[in-house]
C-alpha cells in the first residue's frame, strides 16, 4: 500500500514512525523513571506535532493514539492505527483499516448513524476544516467496542503533497472516560416522523370546512431533518440577528442555536475567517452567542480611559498607529521644528503595566509624517507615503515585528502613484495595500485610488477610477470582506475646499470596481457634520463607526456616528456610549484591537501632544466587568 506513495504519503509515514518511535521511547522512560515531574496543562496535552503522549485523569502519562487516514481515496479510508489506538477503543486493526474513522461514533457497531449526544456542530467543524485542508482541534464524542463512552481530544494535522493536494490526514487522539449516560439523550434529537402526509385535500381551503385542522409542526418537514442538516446546511448561513430570533422558535431550535459551535459558524459565514480568527479571545469569556449579540447590538459599548507608562520621545504629531494582535505600534511624524521622524514604538496591551517602548531596527525608511502606517498580516507592517526631509513621498517598507532582527524594507513596485502625504490607506486580504486621495506637491488635492499586491513577485500599481472629487484628510476602511467605505476629508468644489460628509462604496471583488456615491439619510438628525481628519472604524458585523475629527476650524465633540452601508437604505444614527470619552477628538489616531477594543490615542490638548492618556471604547463586555 505504502509503496505507490506519493512525496506526500512518504512523509506521512515518516511523521507516523516518529509519532510511534516517540510513544515507545516516553513509555519506556516512565517505565524507568516513572517519577519525572510532567509540566501541567489544562488546554492541550500537546505543543509539538511529535509528542505522542497524553495526562490520564489522576496525573499518569497516556500513549495518544495515531491515525493514519488517505485523503486521495473516497470518505479517508484508515490505512494505519497504532497500539494506543488499540488500547482505547477495543477495535483491532484489522476491523479499522479501510474504514473511516466516523464509527467511533456510533455506540452500536450495527447502528446506522452516529449517537445522538455526538455534538453535530464538532462533526461540521471537523468536516469543514477536511474540506478546507487546515488543522482541526476539538473534542468529540466517541464509544469503544463495547459500548463505553469515550471523550476524544482530538487533533487532525492535513499533509499535502508537493503540488499541494492533500494527500494524508493524521489524527492524535486523547482518549479518556466521558462521565455522561448514553442512555439519557440530552441533546435535541427528533425522533417523531408524522404519520400524515400532505395531499391535494390538504392544499384546498374549501376542504377544511368539515376537516379537523392538522398542527403545522405534524407536516413541517424542516422539523423531520437531522440536527446536523439543520445547523449545518440552514441555520449556519443566517446571520446572527435571524439566528437569535429563531432560537425562540421552539424547544428543539433553542437547544440548536445556544450551541457555541454553530454561533462560531454563524459569525464565521457571516463576517469571514479572518475576522472571526481575531475574536477568538474574546470569545474564551463570553462565547461566541454573547459576543455576536453585543456586536449586532452595541448594548454593551462604553468608553473608558487609562493611563499607560514609558516615552514616546521625542514628542511628536501627525505620526500614524495601528494595531498588531494586542499590541499598539506608532511610527514617525512630526518632531520639533517640523522634523520628520523615523523611529518605531510598540505598547503591549497585555503587559501587566503597558507601557511604550522603543523598537530596535536593523534599518529604518526616511523620516516622515502625515504618511500612513496599516496591518497587514500576521506581525507584518507596511508604511506609505508622507512627507520626508527632501519632500513628498510615494515609497513602501514593511516590517515584520516579530523577526529575530526587525528590518525595514523597501518594496519595489511598478507604476506607483504620484508622491503625496495626508491621503487614506488601507489594506485587504493580508496581502493588497489601497491607497487614494492626498496632497500632492504645491498642494494640489488628488482623486485617485490604486491597488498593490504584496503577494507578487514584482508587485505592479493598479489604478482604479474614481468619481469622488479630489480631497486630503479623509477615511479608508474596510467591510464586508472586499468592500471599501470612503466618508468626508477635505475636498475640492470648484474653487473652494469645503469639509465633506459624503461617504462612497467600491467593491474590489468586481470585475471592474466602480466607486458608488451612498445615498444615505438621517436619524433623528440628516447624518454626521462634514469634517476632516476624523476616524473610522469597522465592526466585525461590517458596520462602520466615525468619529472625532475636525468641524467647521472646530474640535468635534466626542460624539459616534453608526451607519450600515449594506442596508437598502443606509441610515445614520448617533450611537450613545456611556463612560469617559476623549475630552478633545481631533488630531487623534485609532487602532482596533482584537475586533472588540478601539484605542484611541494621541490628541490635542491646545499645548502639547499626548501619548499616555488612552481612551478605550470597549464594543463587547470585559472579564473585568463580568466578575
């Protein structure tokens, strides 16, 4: 079987003998020892791919068990077990091999569909991560030979081959004794099938004058689909407003939708990966219904404003900031006598006493600011335009925060745009950097917007028209996965330069993207003042928060404005945040942490620039509040 193997499947094996030379190794060491201290872990019982041992419930080391499934064949036949997989279930090798590893989830080895206390939403994870060729982590429900119930912990590893088809899966298992009574089914399971059947009789009205009406839920047959149909082919592509109401349906669809599982689904579908994969830790407190419930509600929104150590020095304006995972980065802007800056600072919010601190770079791009600094990936950073010692600038760096040595490094790319400072920049998919508007040099206000992907090998600027007029100090954000949301700055009509309030779409999935004035409306006043300079945020949900900013020579009041561009008729309202906001919101910058904390820093105060007083508007409740 072995020996018509791809690259792939060699390299499966490999991993599987090492797995196995490992177990035997550990086990012969406790064997020997038996005394060592094992470092305790709550979460997983593994960290690297290789370790193959497991802690039994009263602290003694467990073999996991290795599975070795074909991902070329149909339904991933088993084509190895190992002895601890032997051990724990009472099934033989000879009874596996060739079957797919789904009957551990049968209790009965003649039942015809797995138990009904299996969790349907585990099992839909699992077969959309096989789906997708990524890892899967979780826990499932699973039964021995003889009937006993088993908790697997479970960790599915994908192998690809070198033109990058999935080739193997390696499943590490953790088995230990599930405390729970197969024979009591708790969760939701319909077993009634309606004896009646709907009939022409049934469809015409005039024969129910001396017909007995027949209950809805008799012949509704959404209702006599299994749990996993249910949750994972309907109720998953919902969003998490219709999700929730459905839930007060009945007993059976209140049971389906309070499962975390399928709400992680929900917001998954509904908000994207990339999105969901931030929230993560806020879900370990709240769980993934409460978090989209405040997200799609804001009930739970609050300022709040806190003090944090270290220098930023020397002191600085028009620098840029963002976000990377929980840290806060602030590169260059303005210094004393106008001089461009060029250093890097990083403020670890999950330090026990935040505080800034200077980064130390192999190399630095030239001094700079009113340039934009954007996220892209990972612990990646790139840095565009602005305005340097020897004037306007149009050039790329990007930094890898997390390197070893953390370098700068330019970017060289094809056709760039003109040089320019106070434009808008953004980037999509963790790969594309969106650039538009400005100032370009004597001042002249631009209009355009251009694409550049990072992912090439010889990245080249993409142009895209626009039909919004010329401006500088406007916003750029991201919703919906491939949608930018342009609102306001300061733009040219006619002669004159006038704050705008004007907001415009641009879906970059399209064929030919096309910015799309919004025609939106009011309530209970026409929308946001026109302004400049002010913030944008996108919630995850692909709502769109503005505030702060410049108003008619005047610092705006720390008011927030709540639009959904995706609405038929997109509507402003003024949302209203209890707590402490920013006494002034202009000359500011905001980084969105984790999908659920913006941070707001940096301001105005009429005499200097401040770095150590940030305000936070939390979007979703903190562990804090909640004990």
């Amino acid at each position: 079987m072995f020996d018509t193997m791809d690259h792939g499947g060699v390299v499966a094996v490999k991993r599987m003998r090492l797995y196995t030379a490992e177990e035997e190794e550990m086990e012969m060491e406790v064997d020997r020892e038996g005394e060592e201290e094992e470092e305790e872990d709550e979460g997983w019982a593994w960290g690297a791919p290789g370790l193959g041992m497991g802690m039994g419930p009263a602290g003694e080391q467990r073999a996991a068990a290795i599975v070795v499934a074909d991902a070329m064949e149909p339904d991933f036949p088993v084509i190895y077990v190992n002895a601890a997989f032997e051990a724990a279930t009472g099934y033989r090798a000879h009874e596996v091999l060739g079957r797919n590893c789904r009957f551990l989830q049968f209790r009965d080895p003649r039942a015809q569909r797995r138990h009904p206390l299996v969790d349907p939403m585990v099992v839909s994870e699992m077969r959309r991560c096989l789906s997708d060729g990524i890892e899967f982590q979780g826990e499932v429900l699973n039964f021995r030979k003889d009937g006993a119930p088993l908790t697997n912990r479970l960790r599915l590893i994908p192998m690809h081959g070198d033109d990058g088809s999935l080739t193997h899966i390696i499943a590490i298992q953790l088995f230990s004794d599930a405390n729970i009574d197969p024979s009591n089914i708790s969760y939701p399971v319909y077993k009634q099938q309606s004896s009646h059947r709907l009939s022409i009789q049934d469809m015409n009205p005039a024969s129910h004058e001396h017909t007995p009406k027949v209950q809805c839920s008799d012949y509704c047959s959404i209702f006599q689909l299994s749990d996993e149909v249910l949750a994972h082919n309907i109720l998953s592509r919902l969003s998490p407003r219709d999700v929730a109401s459905i839930g007060s349906v009945c007993t059976r669809m209140h049971e389906l939708t309070k499962n975390d599982h399928l709400r992680k689904m929900v917001c998954q579908n509904a908000w994207g990966r990339d999105v969901t994969g931030r929230l993560e830790t806020s879900t370990k407190m709240l769980g993934w219904g409460r978090l989209a419930r405040e997200l799609t509600t804001l009930e739970a929104a609050s300022w709040r404003k806190f003090t944090v150590g270290g220098r930023v020095e020397p002191s600085r304006c028009n620098f840029s900031a963002c976000s990377v995972g929980n840290r806060l980065v602030l590169f260059g802007g303005e210094g004393i006598n106008m001089k461009p800056m060029n250093d890097t600072f990083v403020l670890n919010l999950e330090a026990a006493k935040p505080e800034w601190c200077l980064v130390k770079v192999s190399a630095s791009p030239p001094g700079r600011w009113g340039h934009t600094l954007s996220w892209l990936n990972g612990s990646w950073l790139v840095v565009f335009g602005g305005c340097g010692q020897q004037g306007l600038l149009n050039d790329v760096f990007v930094l890898d925060l997390d390197a070893q040595h953390p370098t700068w490094r330019e970017v060289a790319s094809d056709g760039p745009p003109l040089p320019r400072s106070w434009h808008s920049s953004c980037t999509l998919d963790g790969s594309k950097l969106v650039v538009s508007g400005g100032c370009a040099e004597s001042g002249v206000l631009l209009s355009d917007t251009f694409l550049l992907d990072l992912t090439k090998e010889k990245p080249s600027w993409k142009e895209i028209p626009t039909s919004w007029s010329s401006r500088l100090g406007h916003t750029l954000s991201v919703y919906g996965k491939t949608k930018l949301f342009m609102f306001g700055g300061l733009a040219k009509s006619g002669s004159l330069r006038l704050r705008s309030s004007d907001a415009y779409t641009l879906d970059v999935g399209e064929d030919n993207p096309q910015w799309r004035q919004l025609a939106t409306t009011g309530f209970p006043s026409v929308g946001p003042p026109p302004r400049l300079d002010h913030v944008t945020v996108s919630l995850p949900c692909g709502r769109i928060i503005i505030f702060g900013g410049s108003i008619a020579g005047l610092h705006s009041p720390a008011e927030l404005f709540l639009l959904d561009p995706a609405e038929e008729k997109p509507t402003w309202r003024i949302l209203n945040v209890p707590g402490q906001p920013p006494k002034f919101a202009w000359g500011h910058s905001t980084c969105v942490v984790g999908g659920t904390r913006v941070l707001v820093l940096g301001g105005h105060t009429g005499e200097e620039w401040i770095l150590n007083e940030l305000h936070e508007l939390c979007l979703a409740s903190r562990a804090a509040e909640d004990a």
